[in-house]
C-alpha cells in the first residue's frame, strides 16, 4: 500500500489545482443559450421530468435512455 503523507498529498493537489485552470473553457455559456439534457428512465417519474424540460424555455431533450428497448419501438 502506498503511504502518502499530508505535505505530498498538498503539493500534488496545488500541482492538479495549478494545471485545472487551463481547461476552463474559452467561453463561458450566457443565460440565452441553450441548455441540452438527457433524461434517464423515460416511464414514470422519468417522464414526468420529461415533460416538465420540454416546457421549459431553452431546454432541449437531446437524448433518451432507457433499459426497456420496447419503449423506442414507437
């Protein structure tokens, strides 16, 4: 088992920290864009989250899943 002591553990976290920061994104996304989401589970409460998003103005359900294939037959 490795053991890594509290002042190792900081300086590679400072390191990691100092190295995050250049993988911010260039543009930082505005109230008027849009927002994509997928919905996990499209029965039950799935659904209701469903519909509740596509009410939403600027949400769009970009994607479904669910472990039922027959649900996608339609």
């Amino acid at each position: 088992m490795n053991h890594q002591t509290r002042r190792s553990f900081l300086k590679t976290s400072a390191a990691a920290s100092a190295l995050a920061v250049n993988f911010v994104p260039s543009r930082v996304f505005g109230a008027n864009d849009r927002v994509r989401i997928g919905v996990a589970g499209i029965n039950g409460r799935g659904q209701s989250h469903m519909g509740a998003y596509l009410g939403m103005k600027n949400v769009e359900v970009s994607h479904l899943i669910d472990p039922d294939s027959r649900l996608f037959n339609n």
